[in-house]
C-alpha cells in the first residue's frame, strides 16, 4: 500500500501571518456593492427577485423601481461629461412608483389593521398602522427581501430612507405589471406580518387609560370604573407594591401592580382597556391569509 503524506511548505505559516497582519492593519474594509463582482448579472438578478416572491414584474418597470433619483441625475451628470446629446440624457427613477406604492401600501395597511382590530379606537389602529408603514419597519422588509445589492443609488450601503423609498417603489411597479390587487397582497404578506407576535401595547399606550377607561364604560354602558385596592406589602419601603382592580357594576374589568396607588391604578385601567379592546396576548391571532376585498380600502 502506498501512504500518502501531506506536506506543507514552511513559507506558508509566516505567508498566512503577514498576510493578516497587513489587513488588521489597514483596518476594516468598506463594504462593496455586489454589482462590482465579476460574476454578477444585473437583469438575472431582477428575474430572480421576482420570482423569489412569486410575482410576475415588468422587468424595465422594476428596474425603474431600483432607481433612485439621486443615482438617475448622477448618470445624467455622467453622460452630459461624455458628450451625448440633451434628447438621449432622460433616466426614469423611482419618484412616481414610490408615490404610488406609498399610496397603495398606506390604504391596504389602515384597512388591514381597522378589519383586524374592529374594537380599537381609531388613535390605536392610527399608531399601529403608523408603526408598520415606519421607516424602520419598511427598511427591515425591505432588507430581508433582497433589495439591498440591486438598488441604483449614490450611497453605498443604503440608508434606511433609501430601503423603503425603494419598497414603495416595488409596490408600485407590481401595481402596474399585475394589478392592484397583487400589490394589496404583497402589503398584506410582507408589511402586515410585522404585527406577527407583537405586544400591541408596545406600539399603542393610551396616555390616560383610567379618563379613557370611563368613556368607554359610558360608551358601552357598562357603569361607572370604580377602582379598589385589592391588596398590599412593603408599605412605606423602596419594595412596596400595591395591587389595585377595576370593577364596574360589581364585574371586575381589570387588575395591575405598581409601587404606589396611583401605578397600580393606571396599569389596572390598562389592562382593563385591553380586555375591552381584545389587545391581550392571549386573543385570537391576526389572519395573514385574510383577503379584502378592493372595496374595503380606501383608495382615492
């Protein structure tokens, strides 16, 4: 049998550790966009995009929908320096796809969001929809999608603005190569499953829940709040804690701790409206496959 060795050559070691002495020595690299590899294919990686999300684009409308404005008056720029005539300098960007998009993305999500939560006040279907048409919310979705390496612009990377400018954008252009219904289905699939696990409390606390509390109660006829303390300990210690609940016609509505009275009463009247509002942890799910219907939203 012959034996195999594997030898390696003693210049390798000391190769290795100049060669990574040298980098931590320039520092970290800035990062470089994908479309500067030699391997890469711009028009296969926007049928690639859209196949990846099952939807049919234009593929000249998409590539409009990557293509910012600042990027589009810099080749302008370019190729003014170049010599071609004015006529043959226009470069679509992405400004009236965005607008639409924004447009579409806003209406399904308020109808989204009023459909799902019927019992929330509109202040708290406002800040929920808010919240998920964020600039943050939008960037996040539009990352996890794949928009970060195929976007024309003039910074590299992009900025969160940047991101979901470039996402209203892409509902804007689905719109016009599938029909707005494509697009209320892309907002619905992408946009509204932020909500997905999320404490609704985080994203809406009423600002004076024990005032609104009794609007409500008087709305539905439910008595007058009455708040009781139902328990205590540490009293006058930095460790007391107070435990308060909300009754109204002898039902209780609401319960909450808090190191004085008046925190303990706040956070009952809260817990109170999220039993009336159907806000707790425990409700039913939100309905991602819902469909509504182009009549429910708001489209001017």
């Amino acid at each position: 049998t012959v034996q195999t060795c594997r030898h390696i050559k003693r210049w390798v070691s000391p190769t290795l550790r100049e060669l990574a002495h040298r980098v931590q020595k320039q520092g970290p690299q800035k990062p470089e966009p994908r479309a500067g590899f030699v391997e890469w294919n711009y028009r296969s990686e926007l049928f690639a995009f859209g196949k990846r999300l099952n939807e049919e684009f234009q593929l000249p409308l998409l590539q409009t929908a990557f293509t910012e404005r600042s990027y589009a008056h810099q080749e302008q720029e370019r190729q003014r320096k170049l010599g071609i005539a004015e006529s043959d300098l226009h470069t679509a960007d992405n400004s009236e796809l965005a607008s639409k998009g924004a447009h579409i993305a806003k209406a399904y999500t308020e109808a989204y969001v009023q459909h799902s939560l019927p019992k929330v006040p509109a202040a708290g279907q406002q800040a929920i929809a808010s919240y998920l048409l964020s600039t943050e919310s939008l960037a996040h979705v539009s990352t996890h999608l794949g928009t970060k390496d195929l976007i024309f612009s003039s910074e590299y990377p992009p900025s969160n603005e940047t991101l979901a400018h470039t996402l209203h954008a892409v509902i804007g252009a689905l719109a016009d190569s599938s029909g707005v219904e494509r697009a209320f289905l892309f907002v619905r699939d992408f946009i509204c499953t932020q909500l997905n696990q999320k404490d609704l409390l985080d994203i809406w606390t009423p600002e004076h829940p024990l005032q609104l509390l009794g609007e409500v109660c008087s709305q539905r006829k439910l008595g007058e709040p009455e708040p009781r303390l139902l328990g205590d300990c540490g009293k006058n210690t930095v460790l007391s804690a107070f435990h308060v609940g909300i009754y109204a016609n002898r039902h209780l509505l609401g319960k909450g701790f808090g190191e004085d009275v008046q925190t303990a009463t706040e956070v009952a009247a809260i817990d109170a409206l999220q039993t009336l509002y159907e806000m707790h942890d425990n409700r039913r799910p939100f309905d991602f496959g819902l469909q509504l219907e182009t009549k429910h939203v708001r489209l001017a």
